[in-house]
C-alpha cells in the first residue's frame, strides 16, 4: 500500500469516526496527535522505500513487552517500530521480533498494510475508562519500557467493526518525536 492510500484511508477513517452520534467519546478533543501504523515484515526495508519519496527521518525503536496482554491473557513479545512524522500525524512501521501479537495475526491473515489509527492522549486511564464503559473490549496492551515515563502505556481496542480499523490508546507520544 502506498503512504497516500494509507493516508487517503486515514483520513476517511478520521471522518468515519467523527460521524456516531451516540458515542459520547470526542476523539478530536481527547487526542493530542494521531498515527497511522502499519504492520510490515521487515520494518527498516519499508522505511527506506519510504525515504525514497520524502517520507522520514525515521526513528527506530525496539521495544519489549511490560506487563502485557493479548486477548486478556498474560504475553511476552518484542516489536521493532520504525516512526515518522507527516505533518500532524505519525507514520509507525511495526515489525514483530519475537512472540504471538495482534500484529502477527494481522501479517498472517492480511499481509503487510495499515493496521491501526494511533490516538495519543493526555489522561490514558481516563480515556480506556470511556472506551470500556461502551463496551469495548482490549486486543493487546503493555507498558512501555524506560526512557519513556512511569505509567506510560497503550493498548489496542477491537473497534474494527465499529470504525474498520483498530484504534490504539496510547501516552505519551513517541519521545524522540515530541
């Protein structure tokens, strides 16, 4: 998929989910930056395909596992994430190192492509409390490692039948791109 598909469904995506009236969450209000996260087989390849057309720097993390679940059960894994910034949004590039993720699921079900809407917000409990009281359950979750913040944290809601994407809760933004 190409950065304007992905951008392209984004932002239907952002209209589609200002639309539901009957969801008493402001999205807008409640986010301090959005991201576009795909999911990819080798996460340093794709970003430099990237590169080729303007998109980056990009910045590399690897990431383990704090504390987290998948489906509600305890999981250990480790990510690679390749960020860029795109004007207001995030571009993430997700690779799985190690272990079983709804990142893996999506690769073996769907191959390679957008995966989630990132929604970073300023109060996470605050915000999952609001998303859990609709009803909306949780697909995976961590705390983040240092050097990010004590209580730092995301976690992946199973919205994709309500919005056709999943979304990510997630505080702070990503360090090195404040």
């Amino acid at each position: 998929m190409s950065l304007k598909s992905a951008i392209t469904r984004v932002e239907s995506q952002r209209k589609l989910i200002q639309i539901p009236s009957n969801i008493p969450i402001s999205i807008l209000k409640s986010t301090t930056k959005f991201q576009v996260g795909m999911v990819v087989r080798d996460a340093r390849k794709t970003a430099r395909q990237y590169e080729k057309f303007g998109v980056g720097p990009f910045v590399e993390e690897d990431f383990p596992s704090v504390d987290a679940t998948v489906y509600g059960k305890p999981a250990s894994f480790k990510n690679r994430a390749l960020v860029a910034n795109l004007g207001g949004w995030e571009l993430e590039l997700l690779q799985v190192l190690e272990g079983e993720t709804i990142f893996q699921e999506f690769l073996d079900k769907k191959g390679e492509g957008v995966h989630h809407l990132g929604l970073y917000v300023e109060d996470y409990d605050e915000e999952m409390t609001k998303w859990k009281e609709m009803g909306i359950t949780v697909l995976q979750e961590s705390k983040c490692p240092p050097p990010y913040p004590e209580g730092s944290r995301y976690a992946y809601l199973d919205t994709e039948k309500l919005f056709g994407i999943i979304l990510e809760i997630a505080w702070p933004t990503t360090i090195s791109l404040k």
